[in-house]
C-alpha cells in the first residue's frame, strides 16, 4: 500500500492529532512566558504542526 493511501485513511487521526499539538505548544508558551528555550519550542510545535495540519487537511483521494 503506498503512503499517499495510508496518509488518507488515516487523514481525520492525523488533523485530531495536529490540532492537539497546535494546543500544546500553544499551553506551554502560555505558561513559560518569558523563559526563553521552552517560549521557542512551543512557537516551533505550533508552527510545525499547523504547516502539518493544512496539509492533511488538502490531502485528496489517490487514484
């Protein structure tokens, strides 16, 4: 089975799980305002896991 047909039935799996990560990078910048390293990795998580989102969400059925 190739990854295209895999990534699309998994495709509702993989958007719940970017919009949780987007959550969670969001919730640790939140709380660590002003510390320096995790302010960056939440930005870096949420930034990593929208791009992810938006291309799930675009994915289309294989032929």
């Amino acid at each position: 089975m190739p990854i295209n047909q895999i990534l699309y039935n998994n495709k509702q799996k993989l958007i719940l799980v970017s919009i949780v990560a987007i959550v969670v990078g969001a919730l640790i910048s939140y709380f660590n305002y002003g510390t320096e390293p995790w302010e960056t990795i939440g930005g870096l998580i949420c930034g990593l896991f929208f791009g992810m989102l938006i291309i799930f969400i675009s994915l289309k059925q294989p032929n």
